[in-house]
C-alpha cells in the first residue's frame, strides 16, 4: 500500500517537473493559431470585418470572438481557407460585412488633389505619397483597395479603378458544369410542362 | 539508316495514336513568306520579363536591328524582322488563349529589307568561349522553338546541381497537322548539325541524341546525310527513330523514349544530367553564332482543310495570320475554325490579324468535321480512360474532382503542375469532360493566389512597419514635450514672479511720473500713451530673449 503511493507520488512529482520543465523550455512565443489565421486573411487592413485591421480579427476568431466569414475582401476562398484552417463548416460570408468585390486600386485624381495629407493619414499601408499642399499620388504595387482614403478625402479625388486583366494575370475560367444527363433533362422538362403552375 | 531504327526500348505509359496529317503540308519545298506591309511584334513573345525597349516611335529601323534588349535574366531580346518605319507601340490583339490584347511595336516595312550592321560572325565556334558564345545567343533573342518560348541561352547555362552528360535535340514533332520541325530537319540538316555542334561544346557533353519520330524518315535521311558530311567532328551525334505516339514529342516523354529516365516532378531534365533542345533552336543558335543573325523568321506550318494549299513557310515574326494564309491561297469554303498550335494542344484565336510569335509553330485552319466543336460535357463515369493515357503517370480523374470542387491544395498535392496539357485524358472521355481546361483553371487559379499572397506578405510588412513608426512618432513626442516642459520649469524658476512685479511696478511709476508731467505742462490734452507698460515689457522680452 505505502509502496503503491510513494510510487504514484515519485512518479507524479517527475512528471509535473517534466512538464514545468518543458513549459520555460520549448514555451511558444505569441499566438501560433493567431500567426496562421494572419496568414490566410488578405492584408488590406480595411476594417471591413469591425476590428481595426487584419492581425485583431485574427486574434479575435483565434479567441472564439469572431466568426471567420467577416472579411470581405478574403471572399469565399478566404472563409473556405480559415475553415479548413480551424477545421469548421464553411458557411457564406456575412453581408453586414460587406460583399466580395473584384479587386480594385485607388486613384487619385492629381488635377484636383489640394494636398490635405488627410488620405496619407488614412492609408494603412503608406502607400500614398505626397506631402502638405502638394499633389498626392499613390503607388500602385503597394495599395491593398481597403478604400480607407476614400471617405477622408475633402474635395473627393479618389477613385476606385478595377485592376486591369492582361495576359500575365488573366485566369482560365472554369469550365461550364457538365449538362444534366439527358433522361434527367427530360424528365424534368415533362414535370414541369405537366405541372399545372408551369400551364 | 543504321541507326535510324525504330527505337522502342523504353516508352512512357499511356499516349495516343492519332491520324498525323503529315502529308498535307509536306508535300511542297518550304515556302518564304513575301514580306509583308506591316509587322506586328509583341514585346512579351517568351517566358520571362518583357524586354525594354530601345527604339523610338517614328523612328526608321534595318533588318535585325535590336528594338528592345533583354532585361533580367530570364528574358529575351526583340529585333526588327525588317526594314521600316516604327510606327505605333500599342495594345494589339495577340495569339493567346484569353484573346486579350497586350503591347505591340509596330514596323511598317518599306520593302527594301535592308539589313543592319550584324555583330561579326564566330567562323570557328571552337576558338570561342562558352561565355562569349551564350552572349550571343543572348544578344540574338533566341528562345525554345518548340512552343514554350523559355530563354536559350538560360537553358543553355544549367545551375551545376548535377553533371550534364546528354543534349537530346527534339524532332519528335508529334503533335497531328504540324510539319515545321520535319520541313527544317529536311531542309535545314547542315545548319542543325552545326547548331548542335556549338550547343555540345559550350554545354562540354560528348552524347548527342537526336530524337525523330519514325514517320518522318526523309528527315532521318536529311540529318544521316548532314551528319556523314561533318564526319569525325560530329561523332558521338545519333539519330534516333522513336516510335509514332503522341506526345512523344514532350520534352519529359521523349527523354523517357531515349533514356529510360524520369525527370522528377517538379524537376527540370537538367536534374537528371540532360537538356533537350528543339531542332529549331539548334538552327537559330547556328545561324546567330556564324552569321551573327538574331532571331527574326521561324518555319511555321500553315494547314487544315479550311487553306487552299497548305504548306510549311518560313514566317517574319511578327506577320499578321491573314498574310500568311493570303501566301497558302486563302481559305476554302470550308474554313470554319482558327487554332494556333496544334488540334491537341492549340487554342483558337478570334481573328486572323493577330501577328505570329517566336513560339508559334502551326496555323491550323480546319472544318468542324476536323475539329469538333466542343460537346456538352455529361457526368464522369469514372471508368477511368484518362488514367489509362496519361503520359505524365498522373491521375485525370482525381484532379478533375478536385479542380472542380475548387480545392487547389488537393489538386497540387496530385501533382498538378506535371500536367503537361497534352489534351490525351481529354480526347478520350467518354463524357466528354473538358478536363484539360478544368487543369488550366486550377493551374491559373493557384498562381493566382499565390500572386495574392505575396501581396498580402508586403502588406502585412507595410502595416507592421507603419505601426512601428507611428508608435515610434508618439514616443519621440512624448519625450519631447517632456523635455519642453522641463526646461520651461527650470527658466520659470529662474525667473520667479518677483522680477516681473518689480518691472511692472517700475513701469507703473515711470507712467505716473510722465503723467504728472503731462498735467503741468497740457492738462487738457487726452491720455494718448497706454501707460508705457507695453514698452517696458518688450525690454524684458528682449532681456529673456538675449
């Protein structure tokens, strides 16, 4: 009996050091769930999901706060990519959110641009350049279209332009779902001439 | 013919027999398209970056001309096909599958085909360093001409991970309808030869197997005879019959066909010790090298029920379609659809006036009794055909799941990308599934985002960087206010409220003092001066100031 528990005991003691032991050890900076959902969400720092950019609503779905179907931008492939991630369902993105849109870069017009600064202010990722009463100009490769310089603007010289499709970022488009098979086709035809709304 | 037998010690699983087609446009000599009146050259016509451009508009340009220069490594330089006038760089429509229109310099000839001063020609390619010799192919814009347009002199230049021990030349034209390779091996022996003479000495390999399919035993014939002439310096070049099945012609096939190698996936054959070049671009690098000609004319196949007399010609880059078939006697009555490329592996284009480029190797104008329109695609049966003629060893009919669920990680993870497109899986199915296209989707897509991703990355760097420095603005203020504030306590305290009481008070009597004055001599006179308070501070201002 007494053999039995100082056994047990000795043997809780080494591992409950093992386990301190390997807490301070092998202890994991950051969030690593956090780190991963980061990484799938797409950058534009837009706040579109009403948290203040890409790296808080990732915190927040990591700490359950969040649904992962927030983030415009992403689309469904984004939501597809965090449930496969979080290993959930995925479910179709919210509209209080926003809707998906296709890509698209800001542009300010550099006729009426007063030089306020107020859009370099906004941007999240300095990707405006200008300086106070000079013309503003934005730099294309780094601009995300989060739209965050739009509502600032005094004078509204910013504009959406949709990225233009050329031959190196043009996509193969999927290809027409395949035709029902034609006994099912017909069937379904004849059901609904049958059918007395269809009359 | 010794040695030009059927060689079929080795062969890749699956493939197809197809009706070949050969004899429409073999059965005339090549045929040197006349020069047309306008030239339309895509900057973008290889693998790569775009070149940059080195010619003005409205400027008058000789044959051969450098119009644009490489730029980056993998690149390829642009020369003027002809002599004439740039008229235009513009966006034109161009032979790609989307049908979109991407930039073009424009060359209205004027007729005299004037050639420009050409770099001098190498006679002994033997006396030349490797180095020198690559430049040239560099300077002379040759890339592969077999269709997928990768840099020569890139290829030529292997990352020394592994010894390369082979150079294959690809005649294996086996793709139905196309005859270029096969006119030039006939016609073009001697240079090929020579071509393949300079790229085994600059790649220092002894082995030489050229790869011919056995239905084109005149160009067997052609490359033996060629072959004999050099004698003793061309040793250790073979011809090599393979057997007629598509697409032995693929680079990773025809290696398979004449080595019994794999080339591993998502590997290059420079991974296993071989570079396979098209015979084409054997004849471009002989051609740059002893004549110092760049690349501007390639054989191109023009055929199809839907031309008058079809036959292989030998094309300015850069000629409209429309003029090419105007040489072959137009169309017939029958012409009903434009491919560029092959049946198997070409894509429609939706007009004639778009230019040919370097990669291009075949006009097919055809019936819709050659070419089939495209059925409606009916449910996968799964009786799993395509997996039977799969040449790359890969599984159609998993990929097609996936790539239609949308689910890229599972369509990589079946590896995808050694997909070579050939079109066999496809041409098989029974329900006539476009699967090709369902892998192009998949393969566009995944670049796609992995473009997305890479932005994502800048992004998120930009974000974190502007936080950074934002947090960084508010410490320095912070701490500089701090200073501010502290040196402004330090003088306050130098100056204690007692000094300034003292100044005041010594103004306040000064003013009386005037007043006083004032009074005795005008008692009427109003009271203009504030006091002089106003004056006796600015000489204690001036006193903290100094």
């Amino acid at each position: 009996m007494l053999t039995a528990i100082i056994a047990l005991s000795a043997l809780a003691g080494i591992f409950g050091l093992l386990l301190g032991f390997a807490a301070v050890q092998f202890r994991v900076e950051g969030d690593p769930v956090a780190d991963q959902i980061d990484a799938l969400l797409p950058q534009t720092q837009c706040g579109q999901c009403s948290y203040p950019g890409c790296r808080p609503y990732a915190e927040a779905i990591a700490a359950g706060e969040a649904e992962i179907n927030q983030c415009p931008p992403g689309g469904e492939a984004g939501v597809r990519a965090l449930a496969e991630l979080l290993g959930r369902e995925p479910i179709p993105l919210n509209a209080e959110n926003g809707v998906e849109k296709p890509k698209a870069l800001a542009v300010i017009d550099e006729a009426t641009c007063i030089g306020c600064t107020l859009c370099i202010q906004a941007c999240p990722v300095d990707a405006i350049l200008g300086a106070p009463k000079l013309m503003h100009t934005i730099i294309a490769q780094e601009c995300t279209g989060c739209e965050l310089c739009i509502p600032p603007c005094p004078v509204d010289c910013i504009s959406m332009v949709p990225v233009k499709e050329t031959v190196e970022n043009w996509k193969w488009p999927y290809p027409d779902a395949p035709a029902p098979l034609a006994a099912t086709a017909e069937r379904v035809e004849s059901e609904q001439s049958s059918s007395p709304v269809a009359a | 013919m010794s040695l030009a037998r059927s060689f079929s010690q080795w062969r890749f699983n699956g493939g197809l027999l197809l009706d070949t087609h050969l004899a429409e446009s073999t059965q005339q000599p090549v045929l040197h398209s006349t020069l047309p009146e306008w030239l339309i050259l895509p900057l973008q016509q290889h693998i790569g970056t775009a070149p940059k451009i080195d010619v003005e508009i409205g400027q008058t340009v000789r044959k051969g001309q450098l119009l644009a220069h490489a730029d980056g490594y993998i690149s390829a330089a642009l020369h003027a096909p002809s002599s004439g006038v740039i008229t235009a760089l513009e966006e034109r429509p161009i032979a790609h599958p989307s049908g979109l229109s991407a930039l073009c310099l424009i060359l209205h000839t004027d007729g005299r085909d004037e050639w420009d001063a050409l770099p001098p020609p190498i006679a002994d390619y033997k006396t030349a360093d490797p180095l020198t010799l690559r430049q040239r192919i560099r300077q002379a814009g040759i890339v592969g001409l077999g269709g997928a347009a990768f840099p020569t002199s890139v290829k030529l230049n292997p990352v020394p991970t592994t010894p390369i021990q082979l150079l294959i030349l690809n005649g294996a034209e086996c793709e139905p309808y196309i005859t270029c390779d096969d006119m030039l091996m006939c016609e073009r022996a001697h240079d090929l030869i020579g071509g393949v003479l300079i790229m085994r000495y600059m790649l220092s390999v002894e082995e030489v197997i050229i790869g011919v399919e056995d239905n084109k035993p005149e160009a067997c014939a052609a490359l033996e005879a060629a072959l004999e002439k050099f004698g003793a310096e061309a040793g250790g070049i073979a011809v090599r019959q393979v057997p007629t099945i598509y697409p032995t012609g693929g680079e990773k096939q025809l290696i398979r066909v004449l080595t019994g190698q794999e080339v591993p996936s998502n590997g290059l054959p420079a991974d296993i010790g071989v570079i396979c070049q098209n015979v084409g671009t054997a004849v471009a690098v002989y051609e740059a090298v002893t004549q110092g000609r760049p690349l501007i004319s390639r054989y191109i196949t023009v055929t199809g029920s839907g031309i008058q007399q079809p036959r292989v010609m030998e094309a300015l880059i850069g000629t409209p379609i429309s003029e090419l078939v105007h040489q072959c006697g137009g169309y017939t009555e029958a012409a009903q659809r434009l491919i560029v490329g092959g049946p198997m592996m070409g894509f429609a284009v939706p007009s004639d006036e778009v230019p040919i480029v370097k990669g291009a190797n075949c006009i097919l104008v055809a019936t819709t009794a050659e070419l089939a329109p495209p059925v409606p695609a009916m449910p996968c049966i799964r009786c799993g055909a395509c997996a039977d003629v799969c040449p790359a060893d890969l599984l159609p009919q998993q990929l097609y799941w996936h790539a239609k669920t949308k689910d890229f990680d599972k369509v990589a993870d079946y590896h995808l990308f050694d997909c070579i497109e050939c079109g066999c899986c496809a041409a098989v199915c029974p329900s006539h599934i476009p699967l090709v296209q369902y892998y192009r989707f998949a393969k566009t897509e995944i670049w796609a985002r992995e473009r997305e991703r890479q932005q994502a990355d800048l992004a998120r760097q930009r974000h974190e960087f502007r936080l950074e420095r934002l947090e960084r603005d508010k410490r320095e203020k912070e701490t500089k206010l701090r200073k501010r504030k502290e040196a402004l306590q330090q003088k306050s305290a130098e100056k204690t409220d007692d000094t300034k009481k003292e100044v005041i008070e010594a103004a306040v009597k000064r003013a009386k003092a005037k007043k006083a004055s004032q009074k005795t001599a005008d008692p009427v006179a109003p009271v203009s001066d504030p006091v002089g308070i106003a004056e006796s501070l600015d000489s204690v201002s001036q006193d903290r100031d100094a």
